[in-house]
C-alpha cells in the first residue's frame, strides 16, 4: 500500500476531524492498523482508546450525587449488641454501619442476618459434613456397591 499525498492529506482531515481509526482505514481502503501506524508516523495528535474513553463516559454518567448521612452510625458509636452491617465505602466520608439491635450470637440484626446467612443462620448448621463411609468417597460410592 503507497500512501499518496491525497490519502496522507485525508487521513489528516479525518483524524482531526475524530473519525475512528477504523472508519479512517474503510475510507481510505486500509486496516484501522495502518492508519494507527501511519497517524503515529505523522506526528499527529494521540487520542484516547476508546475502550478507555467509554469507562470514563459511563463512570461520569453513573456517579452518584453526594449523600448525606442521615441513618446508621459511625464506627466511633458503634458498641456491644449493634449490628456491624456496613454500608458504602470505608473510605467514603458518609460510610456507616446499621447500629440496629443485634440477634443474639451475631453480628448483624434480623434484616441483615436474613442477607448474610442462609435462612438467617450461620452457613455452617444448613450444610452440616457429609457422611464419610465407603472409604471418603461420600455416601453415593456406598450406595452403588
């Protein structure tokens, strides 16, 4: 491929103008490649990936309003028989825990304990150990014997 005064001049056009390098090669009868390879070899502006540019519209779009903290509390009031359900960031000015009355034996509250455990109990006393007969290998290999 020869790149002729006339295609270096549209390249040039197109690239300031924002086509994408793909569009650029589609009009000019090249790979987006070379268009990449021949922008580079120019001196022309660098641009951003646009994988790159696409996190950055979408974390701008859904970035949250600042929230006030209006509930929970602080780690500094958190005591004995207080739930310990965080939420937001740790490193966020309005991070705070739940502070609600704790179920006995754990950390969190009913509401909390119904989202951290299985049936509001510990994971362990819903999946007690399977059986271990038939030399370890569960209670499936016995059976087929």
């Amino acid at each position: 491929m020869s790149w002729t005064p006339e295609k270096i001049e549209l390249l040039t056009s197109l690239w300031n103008q924002g086509w994408t390098t793909a569009r650029i090669g589609e009009e000019l009868g090249v790979g987006k490649n070379a268009v990449v390879g021949k922008a580079h070899r120019l001196g022309l502006p660098k641009r951003p990936s646009p994988i790159q540019r696409r996190a950055e519209e979408a974390e701008q779009k859904k970035a949250p309003a600042p929230k006030q903290q209006t509930k929970g509390i602080s780690i500094f009031d958190l005591g004995a028989g207080m739930c310990r359900w965080p939420f937001g960031d740790p490193g966020d000015e309005d991070f705070h825990f739940c502070g609600k009355k704790i179920v006995p034996s754990k950390p969190y509250c009913d509401e909390h304990c119904a989202q951290a455990y299985l049936n509001g109990k510990n994971p362990r006393e819903d999946n007690p150990p399977a059986h271990q007969g038939a030399g370890g290998k569960g209670p499936q290999a016995a059976a087929k014997k």
